[in-house]
C-alpha cells in the first residue's frame, strides 16, 4: 500500500543564478581545471538551482557560526559502510555524514550538502500510535511535526540514533517508526500544509531544515529513478562503471558551465594524480551548485556528451558526481554513450 500520493511533476524550468564561489572540494586525486574545456553545448540553455536558504539555528538555538570561507574536504569515492545504529534500522549514511558537516561550513552550502545527498535511499518517519496497524486499518498517519510561529515543518530522521534522540527529547514513546523512499516524503511535504522538511531536529548540531522553495527545486530536475545517485552511493562491484554508463544514456545529466580567462564559457573538467583529463559530469544541478565555484549547471544529453569526448580526444572520460560519492568512467567504460552518437 502506498503510504504518500504522487502529484503532478512541476514541468517549470528554474531561473539561472550564480552560486556565491567558494573553495570546492576536489575527489580523491583530482584537481578542477583552472581553465575548462570550452562547451560546443549551448550554454543559453544554462539552468542552475537559484538558492536562497534560511538558517533557523537549530530551530532556537544559536545561529551556527559563518566563515567567509570553508576549507576544502576531500570528496569520497565510495559511500561509507551501511550501517545501523538502532538495530533493525538502516541508516541513510550519507545524509547522516551530511548533516554532521552543518556545523562546519557556510550554512547554505552544508544545506545542499544535505539536499543533494537525500537524492538516494530512504528517510525515516515517526508516527503516532502504531503505523502498520493504521495502514491495515486504512487510517490516516499521524506524522510527526513541528511548529515554528507561524511556520510548520514535518519531520524526518536519518538514522535510527536520531530517531531515539527525537523519542528521548520529547519522552511519547507510542510512536512508530517506518522508512520510506526519499522523493516519496519529499512529495508529501510538497503536497501538504508544510513550510519545508526538518532533518534530525533533536540531533544539534547534526540537524538541517531545508525550506519548501529549496524542496521544490530539488524535486524540478531530478531523475524519478535517482539511477546515479543510487548507483553511487551503493556498494561498488566490477559491474558499477557499466551500470553507470548505461544510465548516463538515459537520465538527466548535467556539465558546469562557468567562465575560462578570457570570458568565453567553458565546462569544469577535473585531472586525476597522472593529468589524465577528465569531463565533469553530474546527476542533478545540486551536485554543480554544492562544489561552491560558481559555475551553472547546463543540460546535458547523451548524444551531446558523445559529441564533446569526440570532439576532444585529449578527454580521458567522465568523472560523475565529483562531490562524492564519485566515479569515473574510460572511455572504454561509455561505450554506451558513443552508440548514442551513431
């Protein structure tokens, strides 16, 4: 039984916008191209993900402390290790890593941090009473929420250390708790009477509430299937770069789009330790915004990126997600994407 209805996809195109710069991470042994490759892309058909967050402190506590600037973390290759802090319970790891970082950063970069990271699994739910007896009995669930003036937000958890955080903070032990997909509760805030989704609120600083317009920007772009992000945040096998492969022929990619020395636009591309070149290539525009160079994200399509390796041979292959979890792919690997050229 499906616990949230789906609503109409929003079909809006979002509005450019520049990132503020910051310092951005780089993959484990790769490097951003100081002068990218120029794009025979159109980059008129840019289409970044406008942000503007709101930091609510903890909802009441102090402000998190802002830098000017962030120091670089090294961005992983692979997910960490699945785990489960409440027996039982599968933790959603890379947003739980994600929000430990919130207090360590620019509090609208470590956002969509966040943000990008949901982009795969599952969240948790706190629900009143006893949830697969209300959803045999087909009885509304009483979600877990919260209240902020004037402002409601519904709550989900990332892990199961979180969700007794929450239980102990607030002593109703006649809850239950559920996992569900993320783009499923996503759409539920979408489509309820909610000013956005908290994330962890009983975990300071490990918390993040991420606005509804934020949400809806998220939800604009992104691939229903989350193929990429899934792939990647999953265990890597000797079959991951060619499922990763096939599914750049068919999902919604992206490239960073940004300005070389002289004005011109050109694409990001990154280097790994031997100078080996390497395409920048992402799942979703938040992967492009939360590297913090400024940059656009431009659509991409499998013919186009066919098109650019072609048109470059100097271009090793594709790094994909270069924020982590990262892969990169040889051209040996994307023969998938040339067949699109043919």
């Amino acid at each position: 039984m499906a616990l949230f209805s789906r609503r109409p996809k929003d079909s809006s195109d979002s509005q450019r916008s520049d990132v503020t710069p910051d310092d951005a991470p780089s993959p484990a042994g790769e490097r951003a191209s100081e002068e990218p490759t120029e794009v025979s892309t159109p980059t008129e058909a840019a289409a970044s993900v406008p942000i503007s967050v709101s930091s609510y402190g903890g909802l009441g506590s102090p402000a998190p402390r802002v830098e000017p600037r962030r120091t670089a973390r090294a961005a992983t290759k692979v997910a960490p290790v699945a785990t489960e802090t409440v027996p039982g319970l599968r933790d959603n790891v890379l947003v739980r890593e994600a929000l430990a970082r919130v207090a360590d950063g620019i509090a609208s970069q470590a956002l969509l941090d966040v943000a990008r990271q949901m982009l795969q699994g599952h969240l948790f739910l706190r629900v009143k009473g006893d949830a697969r007896t209300l959803l045999a009995e087909g009885k509304e669930l009483p979600l877990a929420m919260i209240n902020v003036g004037e402002r409601r937000f519904a709550l989900a958890y990332s892990s199961g250390a979180s969700l007794q955080a929450s239980v102990r903070a607030d002593g109703d032990v006649d809850t239950s708790a559920m996992g569900q997909p993320v783009l499923a509760v996503l759409r539920h805030v979408l489509d309820g009477p909610y000013d956005g989704l908290v994330i962890d609120q009983s975990s300071a600083p490990a918390r993040a509430v991420l606005p509804k317009e934020l949400l809806k920007k998220v939800m604009e772009k992104v691939d229903d299937s989350l193929t990429v992000k899934t792939l990647l945040a999953g265990e890597r096998t000797p079959g991951t770069a060619s499922a990763v492969a096939e599914a750049l022929t068919r999902v919604p990619l992206w490239v960073a789009v940004g300005k070389v020395a002289d004005g011109r636009p050109g694409i990001a591309e990154g280097r790994s330790e031997d100078g080996a070149r390497y395409l920048e290539v992402y799942s979703h525009p938040l992967e492009v915004a939360v590297m913090g160079r400024g940059d656009q994200a431009a659509p991409l399509t499998a013919a186009q990126l066919a098109g650019a390796l072609n048109g470059d041979t100097g271009l090793s292959g594709v790094i994909v997600d270069p924020a982590g979890p990262w892969i990169r792919l040889s051209r040996i690997d994307l023969a998938p994407v040339f067949a699109r050229a043919v």
